[in-house]
C-alpha cells in the first residue's frame, strides 16, 4: 500500500520531525522557498536521509538533470509521466535504497 504526505513547501520535507520514516520522496524542480535540487542536497546532507529520493522535471535538458542526480537523487521522472513509469520508478529506488543503506 502507498500512503502519500504531501508538503506545500520544500521547508516542509527538509525539517521532518526524525521520528518520520519515509520509503522514498519526489522533489518536483520548481517548489517555492528553494529548488528541487537544492532540497535533495540538504536532505541527503544536512539530514542524511537514507530513503530513495527522486527527482521530477520537465526540464530534459542534461544539465538540469545532472544537476538533481548530481546532488542525490537517485532517478528523474521526466513529466508527463504514466502511473507504470512512477510505479516501476518507486520500486527500483525503494529497492535500490534499501539494500545501498542496509
């Protein structure tokens, strides 16, 4: 079963209470108080949050996909994506996640 939090804001996903597990996050590029990018970088940094963490643009070009990658995300989801795409890209990472920080 997925159960979804959604965060208005990007502050919100980086200054979780610890006691929050989260399997996986999707950063859209474009969120208000800072860029998606930025906000993988303090989560991976600042946080050391261990959990998959995937990248959404619609942006294709390689820099701006390089830069999420590049800062920690795990994948990119290029939008407009299909359910099958976000499924199939969930279960990879949650997997890859696990058994990278296991």
């Amino acid at each position: 079963a997925i159960v979804v939090k959604d965060a208005s804001t990007n502050d919100n996903i980086v200054i979780p209470p610890k006691r929050r597990k989260y399997d996986a996050i999707l950063i859209d590029n474009f969120m208000p108080v800072m860029s998606g990018p930025e906000t993988v970088l303090r989560l991976r940094d600042n946080l050391h949050y261990q959990g998959a963490l995937i990248g959404i643009t619609g942006n294709i070009l390689p820099d701006s996909l390089a830069e999420f990658t590049g800062r920690g995300a795990q994948k990119m989801l290029l939008k407009p994506f299909t359910s099958r795409e976000l499924q199939t890209t969930l279960d990879t990472c949650i997997h890859e996640s696990k058994v990278k920080f296991a």
